[in-house]
C-alpha cells in the first residue's frame, strides 16, 4: 500500500514553441474533415517557470501566488463543489484555470480539495510562454501526487487540457508539454488524437528568449484564425489553412531533424524561414495583432545578427516573446546585453543533450 506525502514540492517550466504555433488546434478540425492535414509542433520547456508546494486540504482548493515582481495574490478560497468550481473557470480570470482542471478532476477521480503555495514565479505572465498552462500542469500534477492518481505525462497533460478548455482561453493541446519539462519534444496532432515524441539532441543547443514588453492580445489571434476553419474566409482562409497544412508538415520534419541532430546553424535558418512564411500567409488573417511591429523590429536589428543563426516570434506570435538559437554559449551572453540595452527582458535557455548511459552503470 502506497503512503500518500502530506504534501509536494513542485516545479512547472513554461513551454516555448520553436515551430508549428497553431498548428496544434487547427490539426483538431481533422475530427469534422479528414482533409485538413495534421498538425505538427516541436516544443521545449523554458528554464523559468512556477515553483509552489501544495498539500491535501479537506474541502476547498486555495491558492496563494507570488507572481514574477514578487507581488502577491491570495490566498484566494474555491469550494470543491462542482457547481462552484465551474463558474469560476467559465468566469475566466487568474484562477479559472486552476478551478478548471480541478472540476474536471474532482468529476473523474476520488479527490478532496488542495491548498497551492505559489512561493515562487519567474515567467513572463502572458508572453507566449504559456504561464497558465504550466499553472494547469502544476495543479493536475499535484492532485495526481497528492492523492496517487497514478496518472502518466500524458495523462497530466490531458488533466490539465481538459481544465484549460472549460475557461474562456480555447487553446490547443501543445501548451500542456511543458509537463516534460526540458525534453524536446515533437507531437502531431491527428483530430482529437496526439502523439508525442521526445527527440534526443546529440549536443547542447544555446537560445535567448526576450520579452518583448509590448503587449499581444492571444484571444483574438486565436478566434481570427480559427474563424478560417474548417473551410472559410476566402483567400485569407485559404492561406492561413495552406501555412498551417502543408508548409508547417514541411518546416516541421526539416526541423525535427536538425534539432535531433543538435544543428544550431539548420535551425536558425528554419526559424527565420518558418517567420517569413508566417508574416506572408497567417499575419493578415489578424492585423492588428500578427503585423507585430516590434518582433520584427528585433529580428532584423543589425547589432544582433554577428550572435544569432535565426529567431521568430513566439507561441501565438505577436508583440509578446521573441527567440533566437545563438551560436555558443559566449554570444547567448552577448545577445543578452544587447536586448538589455534596447530594452528588452532577456532569458537563456539551453536546449540539454540527450546524456547516454554508461555501460555497467546502474541507474
């Protein structure tokens, strides 16, 4: 008989996506028409992320925060009654998603309540590096531990989908990956079915990412695009279906290679192919949002070119997030002060080799 911990510590990284942004949801509409082609990402989880203990709590879900200025918030009190737990998260709001995932476990499993002390938070809220999917992992992680759900990544990925979908936020499935954590990993999405892959990188792959301190409105990206499938929109339509179908599967099996082949150089130039691509068939499906004067006022700045292989904008895209593969790990410091001095909120990421094992090693 397993003995349950009296309580967890638990980190949660954010997921940055290096290519196929949308393609998650769109490889979705293959549920209502089998000719949509099948989405393809190839996503990292970030060196930042959200750090909490949690423990078992009788009858309600309470969270406290620390959000990344090292303001606080809460603790803030949810009954465990599903009526309850599902108004908030269909509210939306800071704490849909956590009432979200836990409605959905409370509806599924043997649960009681949690009570989550985020003590500790060093992602950028609302940049496209999917802070309320780490949020949602966390807490489907902590009922899973908490209460011995036996639950797989995948099942914890799926637990906290299923929370995020019941808030106003219609995202798709590759956010939750950050439940990997610094694994690679390549996942095709084929109707309501996803497949995940973690790759092995035979070396380290250095990056920055920077927070642009701009602003991106994710919502209306998202329902622009969507208002393209399965089949309208005109040209428009045609385009956004035509990068998201056919010139992502293309991108995306170029990309997985050289990411399993540690090509720092292949990969640079795969994301400064896959952004001019986006800026000529998705952008002008949302204007307003995609034309994202100040990501490409970054990616085509003279002083950071000697450091970089390539960059493009990040989940969504818009004037959120923005990443560069560097060429070691000298330039990804230099890159750093650059953005620095031009205003930018910059953060390493290393891309770990896949280490082998040592023959007559155990484990």
């Amino acid at each position: 008989m397993n003995v349950r911990p009296d309580s967890v510590d638990l980190f949660v990284p954010g997921r940055l996506c290096l290519f196929g942004e949308h393609s998650d949801w769109a490889g979705g509409y293959r549920r209502i028409d089998s000719t949509i082609t099948k989405g393809y990402c190839l996503l990292v989880g970030t060196n930042q992320g959200i750090y909490t203990t949690a423990k078992r709590h009788p009858n309600k879900l309470i969270i406290s925060t620390t959000l990344p200025d090292g303001s606080k918030l809460g603790p803030h009190e949810i009954e465990m009654k599903p009526k309850k737990l599902l108004e908030v998260a269909e509210q939306g709001g800071f704490y849909s998603y956590s009432a979200g995932v836990a409605y959905y476990a409370q509806c599924h499993y043997d649960i009681q309540g949690l009570e989550i002390d985020g003590y500790k938070m060093d992602l950028p809220i609302r940049k496209g590096l999917s802070s309320s999917a780490a949020n949602n992992v966390l807490v489907a992680r902590a009922f899973n531990q908490l209460y011995d759900l036996k639950l797989t990544k995948r099942g914890e990925m799926e637990l906290a989908y299923q929370g995020e979908i019941l808030t106003p936020s219609r995202c798709g499935r590759m956010d939750q990956a950050c439940a990997y954590g610094n694994t690679p990993v390549f996942l095709t999405f084929d109707g309501e079915r996803m497949d995940v892959e973690e790759l092995n990188p035979k070396q380290d792959i250095y990056m920055v990412i920077a927070d642009l301190k701009a602003g991106k409105n994710t919502q209306k990206i998202l329902a622009d695009l969507n208002a393209c499938y399965p089949k309208s929109g005109g040209k428009v339509g045609d385009d956004v279906r035509y990068y998201l179908g056919p010139v992502n599967k293309d991108i995306l099996s170029r990309a997985r290679e050289a990411v399993n082949d540690a090509d720092a150089k292949r990969i640079g130039a795969l994301m400064t192919e896959s952004q001019r691509f986006f800026d000529h068939f998705i952008a002008p499906a949302c204007p307003t949002e995609l034309l994202s004067p100040k990501l490409h006022f970054v990616l085509s700045s003279p002083e950071i070119q000697p450091y970089i292989y390539g960059g493009k904008g990040v989940g969504s895209q818009g004037d959120g997030c923005v990443q560069f593969i560097v060429k070691n790990p000298e330039d990804q410091q230099l890159l750093i002060s650059k953005l620095k001095e031009i205003g930018m909120d910059p953060y390493p990421l290393v891309i770990f080799a896949k280490k082998a094992a040592v023959p007559g090693k155990s484990k």
